[in-house]
C-alpha cells in the first residue's frame, strides 16, 4: 500500500456526500453495495476520524469490502475518486479507443476500465461549436462494409478488459451456449427392433411360444451412455477474472437440460481443493456463485495447481471420473511447487479419465511460448490445449470436445519445447 500524503480538509466540506457519491460508483463498478453499508460508512468515519489518507482509505475498505475479489476495484475507484490528478488522466485514456480498434494500446490491468467507466461514464463531452458544426443539408456517406458488429466484437473481447456492461452481456451469451457431447457406445445391449443384432435370447424364449420354431428373430443395439463433466477450475489471482466468467458458463451447462451430460462436477483450487458442485444445482446464477465464493476460502490468493491435483486424484477422482468423464481444466499453469510432482499428478488425472482439455488464458497472447517450468510439465498430459479468455474461445470448446483429434496449440507447443 502506497504512503499517501495528509488530506487537507476544508471547514465546510461535505464529506458525508462525498462518501455517497464514492459508494454510488463503487457500486456501478460492480460491488454490492446499499444504503446501510453507506450509513454504517459514514458512521465508521465519524467514529475513527482520520489525518492522513490512509487511514480514511482503510476505514472506507472495512465498510465496503467484503471479499478479496473487490480490492482491486475498490483501490482503483478511490484513488480516481478522491483526487489523484495523474491516474485520472491514465483513466481516461483507457477509455478512448486505440487506432487498431479492438484493444487498448495499453492493456488496462484488472477492474481498472470497469472503475474508469464507473466514474467517467456520462461525463460532458466537448461538442463542436456553432461554426464547426457540419452543414444540416451535406450529405454523409459512411462506409460499414469492413466494420463489426458489437457482438461480434464482443465475442472476441479479452474478459479482462470488459467493461461492466460489457461482462453482463457476455454472461447473457455465455448462458446461450451449448455444450453438446456425443454419447458413448457400451457393451450392453437395448431392445430395438430395427437394430443390426440379433439378441439370441430373446428369439429362443419367444420361440417357447411356438412350439420351439423360431417364426422371428429379436434384433438389439448397444446402449448408449452419456459422460460426466468435470471442471478443474484455478481461482488464484491471477486467473480470479476468468475463472469467474468461465464458472458462469459452467453453471449455464450444469443447469441445461438434453445437452447430454450424465452429470457436471465442479472444482475450484488455489491453496486448496473445493468441491462446489452442490452450488451449481442453485438455477439462480449469482446466488449459485455466491455460495460457491463463500466455501472457496482461497478466492484470488496464491497457487498450488500440484497439491490440488493430488488431492482431487486421492480423494475425488474414483467419485466422479469412471465411464469416461471429460475433464476441463481451466488455469494458467503458474505453479511455483515441484515440477516433478505435478507432472506425475498430471498423468495420474490424464490415465484417470476420457479427455482432459486445457483452457489457458494466457494463450491469449500471439508471441506465447510455454517458458514456465509448471507449463512444460503439464502440457504432454493433455489431449487438447486451448485458450479460454474470450467467449468466441468457449464457443470453440464445443469442438474440442466432440473432435477426438482436435489437440488445439498442444502439438505446436510441444514442438517449440522439443526445439524441432
């Protein structure tokens, strides 16, 4: 935390309004805030007092904070809100669009355009004057034949850099996407007449009707099965944005009904392995992921992908990974525990199930090359290696799922590791 400099006070501010209007763009930034938090605010101020920013910055977080998840977007709105000249220039600039069109210049980091839009959105834009306003009778031609659509746009839009409307509207797209997987063939047979073989068993009881003269054959089919599907989901702090909009659309398959999956499981890890497949059951989304933040108790801290692994492989993986479960598992591979042990946890989970697809985000980036040492070590122990930073990238999972051949960028990945 940055030392700031003591607040000057003025004898007739409105510091109670000032902290209402503070929880009112705290809130459009995305944090659930009501009136009794601002009461309960404005008290704690009045209480503690302060002489120095810090300590009004620390009071304020202990009233309006109430997950880990939110401190980087409570950092970012108070030090734009309370006056810090430079980073709300650097604000506005993540605001205007870059030349390219789709991306910033600057990559803003996490929550930083959300606290943006929430204090500058709506703010007076300078208008042309009188005599440089265009002729009312000029015609305007506009050429849209190369420009996107805002869904389209959106569909290919990193999560970290959405915007709160634009997050919400991606959820609403997340929750039209489909997971369809195709049912496996058993060794266990259905009765069906139009079927290719013929059930003997059946036959020769029907022909006790008949005197022992069989008069029609009784055909039958494999049965089919559908899989289970297990998600592996990293919640460190570096993967908090996307494992949260990834878990949305967990819950959008977990809650479908005919897509095909026998069951969903979910897991969540950073320190420690959380089984949160009963929050998924809860049709409300929000109260689904509510639940399920409360039981993770290591939401946005460090990464242990190894020990986590181990634990599901010990105490989880005979459960729920038998009759050919797929597996998703959705990190970033940063892991700082022993190479050597998580790559033998990983083979461990790859023997264990059907398919085990890996969503990274950070294959985002055009130039990726796979230096980490967790990265090396688990990247030969999956069938598929795929993004998993933008909608269009779940959008492409569907295809990996029913594509047995589809391996993503894990071959090309590998060749680089190999130096061939």
């Amino acid at each position: 935390m940055a030392v700031y400099a003591p607040l000057e006070i003025p004898e007739d501010g409105k510091l109670a309004h000032n902290i209402t209007h503070f929880a009112r763009a705290l809130r459009k930034a995305g944090l659930p805030i009501g009136p009794g938090r601002v009461l309960d605010a404005i008290r704690a101020v009045e209480v503690a007092g302060f002489s120095e920013r810090a300590d009004f910055y620390w009071t304020l977080h202990a009233c309006f904070v109430g997950r880990p998840e939110e401190r980087v977007i409570y950092e970012q709105v108070f030090r734009l809100f309370w006056r810090d000249p430079k980073y709300l220039d650097h604000m506005m600039s993540l605001l205007i669009p870059s030349v390219h069109g789709l991306q910033e210049e600057r990559l803003a980091d996490a929550a930083e355009k959300r606290a943006a839009q929430a204090l500058l959105d709506g703010a007076e834009r300078d208008l042309p004057s009188r005599e440089e306003a265009p002729d009312e009778d000029a015609e305007i031609e506009i050429d849209a034949s190369a420009t996107m659509s805002h869904e389209e746009r959106l569909r290919t839009l990193d999560f970290e850099q959405m915007s709160v409307e634009e997050m919400e509207q991606a959820k609403r797209m997340l929750a039209r996407l489909s997971l369809p997987v195709r049912p496996l063939v058993t060794r266990r047979s259905r009765v069906f007449a139009a079927g290719k073989q013929v059930d003997l068993r059946r036959s020769l009881r029907g022909s006790l009707r008949q005197g022992g003269e069989i008069t029609r054959l009784a055909m039958k089919a494999p049965r089919l099965r559908w899989p289970n599907l297990v998600v592996l989901c990293d919640i460190s702090g570096s993967m908090s944005q996307y494992s949260r909009i990834i878990l949305h659309f967990v819950h959008a398959v977990a809650n479908r009904q005919g897509q095909g999956w026998s069951r969903v499981h979910a897991f969540t890890f950073g320190t420690q392995l959380t089984n949160i497949t009963r929050h998924l059951k809860n049709r409300d989304v929000d109260a689904a992921l509510r639940a399920a933040g409360a039981e993770a108790q290591d939401w946005s801290g460090g990464t242990r992908i190894g020990a986590s692994l181990a634990a599901f492989n010990r105490d989880w993986s005979r459960r729920v990974l038998g009759q050919g479960a797929v597996v998703l598992l959705i990190t970033d591979g940063l892991d700082r525990d022993d190479s050597g042990a998580l790559a033998w946890q990983m083979e461990r989970l790859h023997l264990s199930c059907r398919r085990l697809i890996w969503l990274n985000p950070l294959l985002r980036w055009d130039g990726f090359a796979p230096k980490a040492q967790g990265i090396r070590a688990m990247l030969p122990h999956c069938d598929a290696f795929r993004a998993g930073h933008s909608v269009a990238s779940l959008e492409a999972l569907a295809d990996a799922i029913s594509n047995p051949g589809d391996g993503g960028e894990k071959q090309r990945l590998l060749r680089l590791i190999s130096g061939t």
